[in-house]
C-alpha cells in the first residue's frame, strides 16, 4: 500500500526538454513563464544529455520555480537526482530504466513514481504491480522529441483507447496521461478519442507544444482549457450515463427530427455560404458518379488525394470522405493528410471503409485512419462494419460484397457509435444511423440502387455535403457549439445527425423517385434519372416521402 503524499493533478503534464527551446531562449524563463498563470499542473524535469551532477544543480533551480507557483515536481530517469532532493519531488522512469518494484523500493511509498506504458501487456503488469502512483501512456502519435520512435509504434487514440482499457482493471484507478504528438491540434480530439468503456485519461503530457513555444503560457492556457472542457463534458456525461457512453448528449433528436430536415435542406438549397466544397478521396470506379452526385447536391466536389495539398484544401472544404475503395499508397498518405486537416479545421470526416474484410492491407488502412483521425461518421454495410468491430457473423468476399443480414443491426451501430465516438450509418436494404445514444431506421430506397457501382461511395458524399451544411447552419443561426480543438461535442452532433439522417433520406428517396420514372428502363438510364431526381429534391418531398423511425 502507498503511504500518505501529494496529491496530483495530471491534467496538464509539461515534460521539459532543453533543446527545444526557441533560439534564445532562457530556459529557466520558458519554465516560468509556463507555470506563472497556473495552467501547468505538473513538471516533469527530462535530462538526457548531462552528468548526474549538472542535472541536480537544474532540478535544485527548477524546484524553487516549480514551489514558487506550487506545481508539483519529478524527475526522469535519473533515481539519484530524485533521492537528493525532497522527497515531494517524484521519479518518472521507462520500461527499459530500473525496474518498477526496485524503484518503489529504494524511493519508498510517499514519492511519486511513473511509468510509461506503451502496449496493453505493460499496461496490465502495471496494474498488477499497484505500486506506481501513474502511466504514462504513448507515444499517441509520432514526435521528434524523444528518440527512437517509429511509425510502428504509434498508438493512435484507438492504441491509447486499449491501453486505457487494459488500466481499467485495478480496484483502485491508476491514473493515465497521453504523450507523444500532443498539442493544441490534436489534444481534443486524442482526449476523446482515447476514452474507453468506463476509463478515461486524466491529462496530457507535452514537450515541444510549451517547450518550442515563444510564448509558452499560451500554449499553456490552450491545452489547460482543451483538458478542462475534455473532463467537464465527459465527466457531466459520466455522471449522468455511466462513462460507456460517448461524450455528448442529443436529448432533442427525436423532437421533430423531419421539421429539422426540412429546416436544413432549405437552408442548405439557398446557403449564403455558397456549396460547401467537398474533398472526396474515392475509388476510380466511383468518382465521376460521386462528383456529379455532389454537383446535383448543391455542393462542389473535389477529387485531390495529393498529400501536398491536404492542408490548403482543409482551410476551405466543408466536409471530407475518405473511401478506401481502391486505395494505394499515394491515397493512404493523402488520406492521413486529409484527415488531419479537417480535424485541424473542425470539419466533418466520413469513412467509408469499403471491403475492408477482404484483405489484412485493407484492415490495415482502416485502422490506420481510424488511429489518426477523429472519424465524424463511418459508413459500411453488414460486412464492412462486422469486419471493423471484429463481428464475426458476416464474411466479405470482395469490395461490393452484399450487406447480408445482421441479428441485431441496432445493437451493431449503437455500440460502435459508443467505441469509435462518431456517428454510424449501416447501409443496407434498410439504413440505420446511431450517435451512440438514438439510432434511426430508414426504410427508403431503391433496389436498383444496388445495381449501380459506386452508389455507396456516392451516398457517402451526399453525407458528408449534408454534414458540411449542418455546420454551416450552425454557424449561421449562432447556435450553441462545443468545438474542443479538432472534436465537436454538444449541440453540434445533433445537427450533425440530423445532417446525416438527411443526407440519406435525400438520395434513397432521389433514387425511388428516379425508379418510378417512365424514362428509367433499367440500371443504365437509372443513373441519369437519379442525379436529376437529387437535383430537384426539396423539403416538401422528404416530407411527404420519408420512412423512418427512432428504434
Ligand atoms: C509522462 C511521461 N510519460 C512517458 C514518458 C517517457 O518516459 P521513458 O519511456 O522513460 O522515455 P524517456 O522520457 O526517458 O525518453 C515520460 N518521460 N513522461
Ligand atoms: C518523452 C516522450 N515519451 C513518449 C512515450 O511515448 O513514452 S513520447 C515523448 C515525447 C513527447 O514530446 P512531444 O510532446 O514534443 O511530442
């Protein structure tokens, strides 16, 4: 059992690193200037190119700055600097330093001691162990900071997310912060994106985000206020629905979902914004479809997949889709890029993971986007979303593999809804749409739908233009949103929802419409009578038309 020490507050874990400070720059300055507004909550002191002594002599004048704004202290690495100096000053050491238990020992129980953790086997064993006062969890993403990290290693939320789940099991909690890649950029999106079922990290830990700054308390303020938001809305959430539930709520949903639609479809015909551009990163085999679908949705595609260009693009797209359909390696790292990008700039992300049960590069593709980017909505049918949950029950045999029937498709998008904290749309004879919290059954649609390639990828787009208006909408009648860096909570999800319900709802109706055609004989001219039919979709039509209901 620990003893009686400090107690700390992990939300905002500055690790310092010397020679990132800008040119110039003091660096007993840069750790003042960091502390002095309050932002910083804990100092760890990371030494890795000095003789025991000259650290000591910076970790003695980094103390008194650390006691003078009362911010707690620890040391990496280095267990005789930590012994020299008060026993309120703690040990953060790493898998490959001493090991844990021998440190507990020589420092005994009232200091701190962390560890860092980066897969789930050291995680667990730290758990067992119960004698570290916290993990450090990472590295989240890839950082120049710390030598020796490779692609390979990086966690992504999604690693962090399991790691997190791994610590859950100790009677007690061990608290976790994220390292490795965090900034003012990604920390919101990582915070949420790293919840697991009924575990969540305590904070973040940065080196060049203050460090490399001129300014280091404004990085600071940022990332404090990022953390703050990150634990008032999951830890009202948790409160209130237990902590397996994602991190924002939509009461208002149902209330007059089809009003709303036909609210947003008005809005989005006569938008003063102009078509929302959508950047599309689709498969040969679907785009012209795709880009006309997107024209005759009063949106402008664009079909750039080119990694140079990914962070222009994202300053003025109104949503993207990343559609793996006959991805390469020139789209895999555009769509890294892309999806950053968008993140950076708040704007919606549609995944469509498509035939990723067929082969392990497609999962591996899949995953690697889902661990790099905070995914608004991900859309698949049977197969694909089975093949992602790890659902065993349907097998993919090629790219356009029928959806197959699911025992319960409720249960299968409410759940990954809750796990990958975006919205879920299964696609298939019927379509089901879930947040996490409601999910929606639409019953509209056409077979001959199904007998057109590239009319999934298609929806997909009208998705994501029907997202890119809902924010716009947002924007426009100034209603309340929570935008946490890259991660959008609150408000702006049941927009979103209703921007994805009415995305559906426009090209399943479109496309029955088209079929009732006397001109439509078949797939062929089917195509044509559909793109005009979500010309000329309107309010009134979705109104009179839909087929849905809450399940
Ligand atoms: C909070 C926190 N987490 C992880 C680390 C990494 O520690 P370690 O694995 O020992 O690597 P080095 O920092 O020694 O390079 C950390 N320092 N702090
Ligand atoms: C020191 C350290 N440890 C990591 C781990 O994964 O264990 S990542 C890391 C570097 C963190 O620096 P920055 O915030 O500049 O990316």
């Amino acid at each position: 059992m620990l003893g009686r020490k400090l107690v700390i507050d992990y939300s905002l874990y500055l690790v310092t690193g010397r020679e990132l400070l800008p040119p110039g720059k003091d660096y007993y300055e840069s750790l003042e200037e960091s502390l002095k507004d309050g932002h910083v909550t804990v100092v760890q002191l990371r030494e890795k190119n000095i003789d025991s002594g000259e650290f000591l002599e910076i970790a003695e004048k980094s103390l008194k700055i650390c006691d003078k704004y009362r911010v707690p202290m620890l040391i990496n690495d280095n267990l005789s600097v930590a012994l020299a100096l008060p026993e309120r000053v703690g040990l953060h050491i790493g898998q490959t330093d001493i090991p844990v238990q021998q440190a507990r020992k020589i420092l005994g129980p009232n200091r701190h001691l962390g560890l860092s953790v980066h897969n789930v086997e050291q995680a667990e064993a730290a758990v067992d162990l119960d004698i570290v006062d916290y993990v450090g969890v990472g590295p989240v993403y890839g950082t120049k900071s710390k030598a020796g990290i490779e692609e390979k290693d990086v966690l992504g939320p999604r690693g962090a997310s399991r790691i997190l789940q791994a610590l859950e099991k100790v009677p007690k909690r061990l608290p976790c912060v994220l390292i490795g890649g965090l900034n003012e950029k990604t920390a919101a999106g990582t915070l949420f994106g790293a919840v697991c079922d009924s575990n969540w990290p305590d904070g973040i830990a940065v080196i060049s985000a203050i460090v490399a700054h001129p300014t280091p308390s404004v990085p600071a303020a940022n990332l404090a206020k990022i953390v703050k938001s990150f634990k008032k809305a999951f830890d009202s959430h948790a409160k209130e629905f237990g902590a397996g539930e994602p991190p924002f709520t939509s009461y208002d949903i149902e209330k007059n979902t089809i009003n709303k639609i036909a609210e947003l479809l008005r809005f989005h015909r006569a938008s003063q914004y102009g078509p929302p551009l959508i950047q599309t990163l689709t498969s040969h085999v679907s785009s012209t479809l795709s880009a006309n679908i997107a024209l005759a949705f009063s949106s402008s595609p664009i079909m750039s997949h080119q990694e140079a260009e990914a962070e222009d693009l994202g300053k003025v797209t109104g949503a993207v889709v990343l559609n793996i359909g006959t991805i390469g390696d020139e789209a895999r790292r555009g769509m890294r890029a892309v999806g950053g990008a968008a993140n950076r700039g708040g704007k919606p992300v549609v995944l469509d993971p498509v035939g990723v049960g067929a082969s392990s590069f497609r999962k591996g593709v899949v995953e690697e986007i889902m661990n790099h980017t905070q995914i608004t909505l991900l859309k698949g049918n049977a197969a694909e979303l089975s093949a992602i949950s790890g659902l065993e029950d349907i097998q993919s045999r090629g790219v356009d593999s029928g959806s197959g029937t699911l025992k319960d498709p409720v249960n299968l998008v409410v759940s990954m809804a809750c796990k990958e904290k975006c919205l879920v749309l299964l696609t298939g004879k019927e379509d089901y749409l879930s947040n996490g919290q409601h999910a929606v059954k639409v019953s509209n649609g056409h077979e001959l739908l199904g007998r057109i390639t590239g009319s999934g990828c298609a929806l997909g787009v009208v998705v994501a233009a029907s997202m890119a208006a809902a924010c716009n909408f947002t924007k426009h009648n100034k209603l309340p949103t929570t935008h946490l860096g890259s991660f959008m909570v609150h408000s702006d999800t049941n927009w979103l929802f209703i921007g994805a319900l009415m995305g559906v709802l426009s090209m399943n109706i479109a496309s029955e419409l088209a079929a009732e055609r006397s001109d439509v004989k078949g797939s062929g001219t089917f195509i044509p009578a559909l793109i005009d039919e979500l010309a000329a979709m309107t309010p009134e039509k979705i109104v009179e038309r839909a087929k849905f209901g809450f399940v």
